[in-house]
C-alpha cells in the first residue's frame, strides 16, 4: 500500500494480462495432448523416482525463477515516484512484446490447423522474420516491465537480473535451444534455419548462410 497507485495498477494489470493471454494459449494449444515431448525427454533422464526427479529439477526450479523474474513487479509495486516518460516507454515495449508473441502464436496455430500444411515448416508472417516470435516478444513484455521499476538508478540495477535471466532463459536455456533441438530432425528445417533470424527479427536471408553467393 505504500506504492504509487497508478503504476501499481498498471504493472498489475500489464503482469496479469500477460499471464491470462499465455495460459489460454497454451491450455489450447495442449487440449487433446500428451505432455510437452521436451518435459518428457528430461523426465526420461530421472535416475530414480520421475515424481520426486520433477519436484526438484522442475516445479522448485521454477519456484525459484518466478521469484527472480518478478523482481521488477515487486519493485514497481513497492515504489512512490509517479508514473513519468520511462514508465510510458515501458508500457509501449510491454504492448509491442505481447502483440508479437500473441501474432506469432496465432499464425502458428492457424498454420498447424491446416491439414494441407501436415508437415511442412511454418516460414510465414512473423515467422519468417525470426523462427521465434513469440519467445522474442516474450523477452520484450519483461523488459517492458522492467522500464516500469526503473524509477531509480538504485531499483533498476537490483532488478536487472530478470529481464536478462529471462531473455537467456529463452535463447539458450529451456526454450529456443530445446525447441530446435527437437526441430533439428524435422525434413526442411536446416534451410528454414539457414535463412531466418534464430532472434531478432530480420529480413530473410535471400542466400542462406553457408551457401556461396553465385559469382556475376
């Protein structure tokens, strides 16, 4: 109660909006489903007892990292400056990651609905701008939150560490570098790699990297 009413209404909102979008998403995505395959192939490693191997490695893990990634929430909820230009700047970087993961996921889904496309590698809309969208707009909506806590210079370096975790988290941890090393096998996806961005979003590459440009 000691926070500045408007930003914390804000961050409050912008957090649960964000989590509410996810949840459907997936709980879509995974209706009729079996288990994530790459949650599978790490429980396949337990070398005892997969319930007790799934509390430790996943579900305390992720205690942990809900902690250190919602740092910026709890600063910004906790802090009484007003909300100034930084904070408006946050929230623009906030919408802009929440309308690419949210783009990202729909075309996917509407690509994978599509029997005609049974498969084949999406490489359309966003997706061929960066093969993931919506783990690059994810890493948008934390920095956008982060620009909301930053109303010192004191605040902004304590929660640092969560917009960077989270990006590495989603790059070299438990989401691109799983993800495509679950994709690596599929028939196309070596070119598709070769002419798309693994992040940013960047034109296509008309000459896939690798290969040699044809001399004039």
């Amino acid at each position: 109660g000691h926070g500045d009413d408007g930003r914390r209404l804000l961050v409050a909102a912008a957090t649960l909006l964000w989590g509410l979008r996810l949840a459907a998403h997936i709980a879509h995505r995974s209706r009729g489903h079996g288990e994530d395959p790459r949650y599978t192939a790490l429980l396949d490693k337990a070398p005892g007892n997969r319930t007790l191997y799934a509390l430790r490695i996943v579900y305390l893990g992720q205690a942990a990292l809900v902690w250190l990634i919602s740092l910026p929430v709890q600063a910004a909820s906790y802090s009484s400056a007003p909300l100034g230009a930084l904070a408006y700047c946050g929230l623009a970087l906030w919408a802009t990651g929440l309308v690419f993961e949210a783009v990202g996921d729909h075309q996917l889904a509407r690509f994978k609905a599509d029997p005609a496309n049974r498969g084949r590698i999406m490489d359309q809309g966003l997706w061929a701008w960066t093969r993931h969208p919506n783990y690059f707009g994810d890493s948008l909506v934390w920095w956008g939150l982060y620009l909301l806590a930053c109303t010192a210079w004191q605040p902004a370096l304590a929660v640092l560490v969560s917009p960077v975790l989270m990006t590495l988290l989603l790059t070299i941890g438990s989401g691109k570098r799983l993800l495509e090393k679950h994709m690596a096998h599929r028939p196309g996806y070596a070119a598709y790699a070769a002419r798309t961005s693994g992040f940013l979003p960047l034109p296509p590459r008309r000459t896939p990297r690798g290969t040699p440009e044809r001399t004039k």
